[in-house]
C-alpha cells in the first residue's frame, strides 16, 4: 500500500523577511515528495482547532508537522482592536505549536515562543556559561543610561572605551564610543583581535565555515540542543590561539543573514522533518500526561 | 529593605507599599517608568556592588533584601520605548543571576498567556480544568456552546471580564473574527489562592453574577483550600519557576475544585483586603528575608 504524502506547514514571513527562506523550503520539501503549507500565524490558526475534553490529552486538529519560524506576523501600526486580535492570534497559533503531537522544528515551549531560547538576547548567552559539560567563555555585560539632560564628566563617560556597546536609542552596534551617548547602552569588553564565526545549526547537523576547529560545531549543536532548537545561528569570536567566545545565539532565521545558506538549511530541516516523522511518538513532557484529578 | 519596582501608577504596588509603612517595614521605590523616561542606571551583569539606579531614589539594588518587581510599560514614543527596552533588558538580566530574592524571577512559564497550552499543563499536573475548545472553526464553536452553558474567554492573558455565551452570538460573529476560546461554564462559588513561597492564602465568592468580580454584592471571605489542594499548588507554583502566583478556581456543587488559571503577575490588591493583608504578609516575609 503506497503511504500518504507527508503534509507539513511553515509558519514563517513568507512575503517579507523570509521569503527567500520561504522559497528555498518549498523547493527542498518538494524534492523529497513532502507536502508543505506556507502560513501567516493568522492562516494556520484559521484553520486549526484545540479541543480539551478535561479527560484525554488535548487535540490539534489537523495535527500536521510544523516548521515553526516566526513569532508573530509583522504589525505595523495597529489599532487598539487590531492589537487584541493580534495577540490572540500569536497566543493561538503558540498553543498549536506548543500541543501538536507531530514534529516541530523549534517548538515553542512554556518557557519561550522559541524552544527553551529566553526572551532576552543577554540571557540566551549568559545562561550557556552555566550548562553542564561545556566549557564556554561568555563575557560580562554592563547596562547604563544617564539621567536625561544630564551630561557626561570629562573623566567618566558612560561607556569605557575599547568596548562592543549597543546603543538603544539608535539601535546601533559599534566598538568604543567617539561621542558621548546618553544611552541607554549595553556594554561588552571587545576582542579586538578576535574573528566573528558564525556557526548554523540545521535538523542535526551544522553549517559552518571549513576553518572551523571541530570543537566549534560541536559546541554550536550543544547550545542548539540546550535550549531545544533544530534552527539556529551561534555566532563565537575565536582568538589568534583558537579559544571561543560565545557572542551571540539568534533562534530566528531572516533573509538577511541567510548568506547562501537558504537551500542547505531548508535541506537539512527536511530530513529532520521526515526522521522524526517516523520516529514514535516522544509525547509532550508535562503538557500531555492522562488527566488525573485529585 | 525590600525593593519594589514597578509603577506608582498601579495599585497593586501602592498596595504592597502602603502594607510595608503599616508594619514599618523599610522599602526603597524603584519606579521603572520614571527611571525609563528620565532616570538613569548602571546594572552589570553578573551582578556587582556598583550596580545602580538613580531615580527618585538612588537604589543600589544588590543592597536589597528582595525585590518586588511588577513591570507595566506604560510610554507611548519611541524613543521611550527605546529606553524602557535598554533598562528591562539590563534589569531582566540582572535579576537573573542575582543572590537577591526576586518576585518573580525571568525564568517562569510564560504559558498563562497561551490558554490552551496553559490548560494542557494544569490538566497534565494533576487538577480538574473544565472541557474547553479553541477554534476558528463557526460551525464547531457553535456545536460546544449548544451542548452545555459555555464561557468566552481571551486566548492570550489579556484580563477581560468573563461572559457566557449563546450559540446565537456565535453565530452573529463577523467572518474572519479570529480564534475563540469557549470553557465549559462550572456554577458555583469562586476562589482564589494565593501561593506565596509555600504560603497558601485563600478566599472564596458567592455570587449569581458569571464574573464576580463585576459583582459588588458578592459575599466575601477567607478560606482554607483542601490541604491535598493547598500542597499541590505550592509545588506547582515552584514547578513553573515561581514565587508567587493567583490561582482561580470554581467550586462545584459537590465540593469539587475546578482550575481556571494560574496567574504569574497577580494583581492581588483586591483579595488581599479580603484576607486582611495575609498576601502582603506573606510577600513581605519572603522579600524580607527573614524566613531564609
């Protein structure tokens, strides 16, 4: 008996920030006979029910598998109403995430809209210094912003120099500080002598540059694993001797840093989609135990 | 000293405050949407003793016994959300790593503001959760509602008053209107327990209206839940990586306590008049630290 086609959905930015991303992924999923939906959050919840009886494990119907790529569709200006619609939207479309039975890439979990990725950038960093068995440098950070009118000493600036500092008022990254900001600012000590490496987690394996030390990919899927992700970027600053620095994890996928990647990762995140497909069903951990009242 | 740090716009801060002057219990204001629109701050991360906020108050945060923190942003420019987003990042971080006793910590279920996933979980761990469907679906909707008295509820956690629903509004519903989330209706008395640490402060509402809260009339008092109940709650609230969390409940004819939600942010001010300020107490007890 020949089986269904394997029926997935993204849910990503197909006509914005991930279209070319987007395109890639029907191409490869079309090359390996899988058929795949490419939804707002809007068009997946429209089409989807969660049903909760209060005695089996909750239902998502249709239960399809998901490429989870996106937060939330794009919202310029709202209106109050629109608002509310919008989060109800991204709540929805969450849950459904969250309570499918069928493999996810980057299921959100109850603790982050993306795997177990904290909601700050900072943390998503800092908090790897403390897995178990991996060895990571991550660097101090210093938040500041003075008192508004107020004007920085000659001796005491805000901001050290020969520092990495984002500033928040211009969403702006730079080393050192030409001018005075009044901030507020993020701060790091910089690696002036350091190369940015960007490592690209995908399903289970990593793209990376050739001169990579192996230790680097294994690390990068580490992090990946940590908090749960198929999909992410690990970006390190490796020193003249080969030591790393974590400098950032980005567990969302734009165009704009897809760097030619686009078909290896949409390859990638295809095969994953159809091991686990075959794979038993794992369950949900904590999320779909048989009801038990007291 | 304890710290509170949120807006002296929002009564439920005013109220915690004002619990700390009647027990004279020392406490340093650290109001984020004041420090955001014209303030200043260095916080580092991990945390040392440099750390600072220069607002009303000059507040050195790694000083603090505790801190209440209830962040509510309230600016309306970019340029204020600018700053606002360069202090929470800063004090998310912060409030992360530090020794200091945090209420709530960053590190906490999110899943009150996705309501079926927060079901799924309340109904996995052990507590009774009325049937429920969310759906897009008119036809489906309309089906649940006609099969018992039903609610209507936000999806996400945006705090709404509770109504029951017809399969008559279903049906006068715009297309495309969005999800709907539609409960099971439980009739009975209301409560809500508060866990704090492995406090349980409870107090129960008679009332005929489908949200009691809209009711003036209800009667009022303090409880104890069941004791199984109360354990229960206490492990879960820590299981969900908090300190202090609202739990709302429907009580049945028979006695039978029905989940409705865990909220991580409580606005508890109202209950806590109820209970003769047990909440503040037990809030103040566990910031303090002098139960540690």
């Amino acid at each position: 008996m020949t089986r269904p086609p394997l029926r997935a959905a993204a849910v990503l930015d197909r006509f914005g920030a991930q279209r070319v991303l987007a395109g890639a992924l029907e191409e490869a999923f079309a090359s390996r006979s899988i058929e795949l939906e490419l939804l707002s959050h809007r068009a997946l919840v429209a089409g989807v029910s969660i049903v909760q009886d209060g005695r089996e494990r909750p239902r998502v119907e249709p239960d399809r598998p998901l490429l989870w790529l996106s937060a939330a569709d794009p919202s310029p200006d709202l209106t109050p109403d629109d608002r509310f619609l919008h989060s109800e939207v991204v709540a929805a479309s969450r849950s459904i995430a969250m309570l499918s039975r069928s493999p996810v890439v980057n299921r959100p979990t109850p603790l982050s809209p993306c795997g177990r990725f904290p909601g700050s950038a900072v943390m998503g960093v800092r908090r790897v210094a403390g897995l178990p068995g991996l060895d990571v440098a991550v660097r101090c950070e210093r938040f500041t912003a003075m008192q508004v009118g107020e004007v920085a000493g000659a001796d005491e600036g805000p901001v050290a120099s020969g520092a990495e500092v984002y500033d928040y008022a211009t969403g702006r990254s730079a080393y050192g500080v030409a001018d005075r900001v009044p901030g507020p600012v993020r701060t790091r000590r910089s690696l002036p002598s350091a190369r940015l490496v960007r490592v690209r987690v995908a399903g289970r394996g990593v793209l990376a540059p050739g001169s990579v030390p192996r230790w680097f990919e294994t690390a990068s899927l580490d992090v990946a694993r940590s908090y749960e992700l198929q999909l992410a970027t690990v970006w390190w600053l490796v020193d003249e001797a080969g030591r790393g620095t974590l400098a950032r994890v980005d567990c969302w996928t734009w165009d704009r840093s897809l760097d030619g990647d686009a078909h290896l990762i949409a390859d990638a995140l295809a095969v994953w989609l159809l091991d686990e497909a075959r794979a038993p069903d794992p369950g949900l951990p904590g999320l779909d135990a048989e009801v038990a009242v007291p | 000293m304890i710290g509170i740090a949120g807006s002296r716009a929002d009564p439920v801060m005013v109220h915690f405050a004002t619990r700390c002057v009647m027990r004279e219990v020392p406490f340093a204001v650290i109001d984020l949407v004041d420090l955001a629109a014209t303030g200043g701050w260095s916080l580092s991360v991990p945390p040392d003793g440099s750390d600072v906020f220069h607002g009303g108050e000059v507040v050195r945060p790694g000083e603090l016994s505790g801190i209440y923190v209830r962040p509510i942003y309230l600016g309306r420019s970019p340029a204020e959300a600018a700053r606002w987003q360069g202090l929470m990042d800063g004090f998310t971080a912060w409030m992360d790593e530090t020794e200091v006793a945090v209420v709530n910590r960053p590190r906490h279920h999110q899943l009150n503001s996705s309501k079926p996933a927060h079901y799924a979980w309340l109904s996995a761990s052990g507590l009774r959760v009325p049937p429920s469907l969310m759906s897009s679906d008119r036809e489906r909707l309309a089906e649940f509602v006609r099969a018992g008295r039903a609610v209507v509820k936000p999806v996400c956690g945006t705090r709404a008053t509770t109504r029951e629903i017809a399969a008559t509004d279903v049906d006068a519903l715009p297309e495309p209107a969005g999800p709907l989330l539609v409960q099971r209706l439980v009739e009975g008395d209301d409560v809500r327990a508060h866990v704090v640490g492995e406090d349980v402060v409870a107090c129960r509402f008679s009332s005929t209206a489908i949200d009691y809260r809209s009711d003036r009339q209800a009667r009022r008092q303090r409880v104890d839940v069941p004791d199984a109940l109360a354990d229960l709650l206490v492990d879960l609230t820590a299981e969900q990586g908090l300190t202090f969390a609202g739990w709302d409940f429907k009580v049945d004819e028979a006695g039978d306590y029905w989940c409705l939600e865990c909220n991580p942010m409580p606005g508890y001010s109202f209950y806590d008049r109820v209970c003769d300020g047990a909440v503040s107490d037990a809030l103040v007890d566990v910031l303090g630290g002098w139960l540690s």
